[in-house]
C-alpha cells in the first residue's frame, strides 16, 4: 500500500498539542495541590499548637515537671497523644472494637462500634447546609454573616409546618417541612441583600441585626404561640411522625436521610455555580461587579438572589436539625453553627467540595471533644480553640508559608481569596 505523505505542519501541530495538553493536566494537577497545601497545612498546625494549649492546661504535666524535665517531657508527649487518641477514637470509633465487631457478626455490636463515626456524620450534616450558605455568599461577592439567624428561623418555619400541619404522608410532608425551612431562611436572606442592593446598606452589619432579631423573635415564639401547651419550659410541640426524617438505625443512633439530601445538596449547589449561566453571573459580579455592569449584567439582582439562596441553604440546617436530630424547638438549638460557616467556607475555599471535607473535619472535632474531656478531663473548649487557629491560618496564608518556608505563586497575591475561580 501506498503511505500517504507526512505533512511537517501537521506533525508539528500535534506535537504542540500533545505537549501543550500534558502541560495544561501538569499545570491543573499543580493548582490542585497548591490549594489543598495551605489547609493541610492549617490543620496540621493547629492540632499542633491545639497540643500545646492541652499541655499548658493540664495539672499532671506541672507535677512531672516539678519532677524532673524528662518525666514532664515524657507527660506532655502522652497527654497530648492520649487525648487526640481519645478525640478521634469517640469520633471515628476504636479500631479495635469495630475489627472485633464485625468478626462477632452481631448486627447491635457492629451498629455500637460505627456508631461514632455516624454521630460526626450527624454532628456534620448541618455545617454542610451552613458552609454552603456562606460559601455561594462568598463566590457572589457577600458577607452573609447571618447564617446562624436564617438558622433559627428555618428551623422554625420547618417546626410548626412539622406540627400544624396535619393528615399528609411521609413523602409528602417532609419535602414541605424542608421547602419551609427553606423558605424562612431565604427571606430572612433577602432582606439584608435587597437593603444592600437597593440602598448600599453593608450587608454585614445587617445580617448581624438580622441574627438578633431572629433569636429574639424565636425566644418569642416559643414563649407564646409556638409554645408547648402541656410544658412549662420554652419548646415548641413535638413534630408530627410523618414529617421526620428516615433515621438508618435503631436508637440511639440518629443517623438520618438529612447527611444524603445535605450532599445532594452540595452537589447542586456546585452545578448551579459552575455549570449555569446564572452561577457564572454570580461568580462574575462577585468578582468584579464592576465589569459584571459593563458587560450588561444586573449587579442588584445577582446581589439579591445570592443572598436568598444563601438564606435558603442556612435554613435549611435548621430544618435538618429539627426534622432529623431534635424533632422540636428549643431555646438555642443551634450552638454556632452559622457561625462556625464562616470558618467552614474559608477552609474550604467557597467550593462546595471543599465545604463538604471541611465540615466532616468539623463535625468530627466537635464529636470527638466530649468522649475527650469525659475520658481525660481535657476541656472541649480546646476544640474551639482548635478550629479559631485552622481558621486564623486559613485567613492568614503567609503564615503557613512563613513557617513551612513555601514559595508564594505568581498569580496570587496575600489575602483571603473569596471568589477564586
């Protein structure tokens, strides 16, 4: 057979081409890596300064000390491994008893001995919801600092639907419970967005008057017409069984639908910012609005649709609690979710990807600090300690990059990049 003539043009394209698509994958696997360093990093740190806050609170690394140098060395290196030993031991579970578990073949001890892990899973679900909220807040440009009072009012809103709302079926009444939830919190989103897009009023300080308003509004409700009739304390009725969420398991274990529909969730929120032209609008005014109005885009209604569905997803954790953990409302319900976002969204570079891992790390800490301060008597105060510095570094990446001597990347520059592409 004849063989046709190589073109030297054609040859050289594809050359360039070859070389310039495994430079591109090169150059993507790279960015990859560069984003995750600095909050493996900011973890990494903070266990370890959170090590050093355990030590200087604990009595018997004193007493070794008074001893000898050796014998406090000695002490502070095994308070500090037995307590994270028993931090991620009560929330991920003892390897030991889930290897013995399932050699038993006893479906009770194999539901204790995973029970841990599936209570951070719990303790997870709504810091997904939240950190989703101030994720897509961020990505469009906005503080919603208000996460926490779109909370309070999603979860009432999804309350009384729980309970008044009488004679619907399953499948029915707990996507209305939801859309509820959902609702309050997205109104209580767009007002603050429409004072900032209609008035310039900083959506910060707003959300923040937003949060007060709701938690004492709630306090109200449950003190008057949501208040348990046969109670003496402030808590609503008991939703009805038709709108609480599948739990997975016998109790005492509260593993439920609510971590499922908080994934699908996610993902949703992914695809709407990145896959749709309203998510590119959103991600462009949040960028620059000042090009997003040059390029004919409407900054005040990107403005004011980012804050509702920021709402929207914030109320939806309180939903969730409401309809899968607590199945009524009390005073406080929530401790700091929405306020934990903040740190969440950070940690997790506003991508809902990111969201999600940063809130199981989250929601394992905040699981594991009880068994810890049960068993050692370590104050889970720590944890909080410990999630105020991984943010701190987050914010703060030169830090990171100070102490690990990292090389700062041209196309960056220092500061918290809230709508980083």
């Amino acid at each position: 057979m004849d063989k046709k003539p190589v073109n030297k043009q054609d040859a050289g394209k594809v050359l360039l081409e070859e070389i310039s698509g495994a430079a591109q994958e090169q150059q993507g696997k790279t960015r990859i890596g560069r984003i995750l360093l600095i909050p493996v990093l900011a973890v990494f740190t903070g266990l370890v300064i959170g090590g050093i806050f355990i030590v200087v609170t604990t009595e018997s690394v004193y007493a070794a000390f008074g001893q000898s140098f050796g014998a406090g060395l000695s002490e502070a290196l095994r308070t500090v491994w037995n307590s994270y030993v028993a931090l991620f031991t009560g929330s991920l579970g003892s390897p030991t008893r889930i290897i013995t578990a399932l050699q038993s073949g006893d479906p009770l001890e194999v539901r204790r001995a995973f029970n841990p892990i599936l209570e951070s899973l719990v303790a997870s679900t709504p810091y997904i919801f939240a950190g989703l909220s101030v994720a897509l807040g961020f990505r469009a440009g906005v503080f919603n600092i208000g996460a926490e009072g779109q909370i309070f009012i999603g979860a009432a809103t999804a309350t009384f639907v729980g309970y008044a709302v009488k004679g619907l079926p399953a499948i029915i009444h707990i996507p209305l419970a939801l859309l509820a939830g959902a609702a309050g919190g997205a109104i209580w989103g767009l007002i603050p967005g429409w004072l900032k897009a209609k008035t310039g009023g900083h959506e910060v300080i707003n959300t923040i008057m937003m949060n007060y308003i709701a938690f004492r509004l709630s306090d109200w409700l449950l003190t008057g017409p949501m208040k348990r009739p046969e109670s003496f304390n402030p808590v609503s009725p008991t939703i009805l069984d038709s709108a609480k969420l599948p739990r997975f398991f016998d109790d005492p274990i509260r593993f439920h639908m609510g971590f499922f529909i908080a994934l699908a969730i996610a993902w949703v929120v992914y695809w709407f910012l990145f896959k749709t032209t309203w998510g590119f609008e959103l991600r462009t005014v949040g960028s620059n609005p000042f090009a997003g109005r040059y390029a004919g885009m409407n900054v005040a209604r990107n403005t004011i649709l980012a804050m509702t569905l920021a709402g929207a997803l914030a109320g939806l954790a309180g939903a969730n609690e409401v309809l899968g953990v607590n199945h009524n409302l009390a005073m406080a319900f929530s401790s700091g979710y929405g306020f934990d976002s903040i740190a969440l969204a950070l940690l997790g570079n506003s991508h809902p990807l990111g969201v999600v891992l940063a809130s199981l790390l989250f929601g394992t800490l905040r699981n594991g600090a009880t068994p810890m301060q049960v068993s050692l008597g370590i104050p889970n105060d720590i944890i909080s300690v410990l999630q105020a510095v991984i943010l701190m570094f987050i914010a703060a990446p030169a830090i990171i990059r100070t102490i690990y001597r990292l090389k700062q990347p041209a196309q960056e520059q220092p500061g918290i990049h809230l709508s980083m592409k």
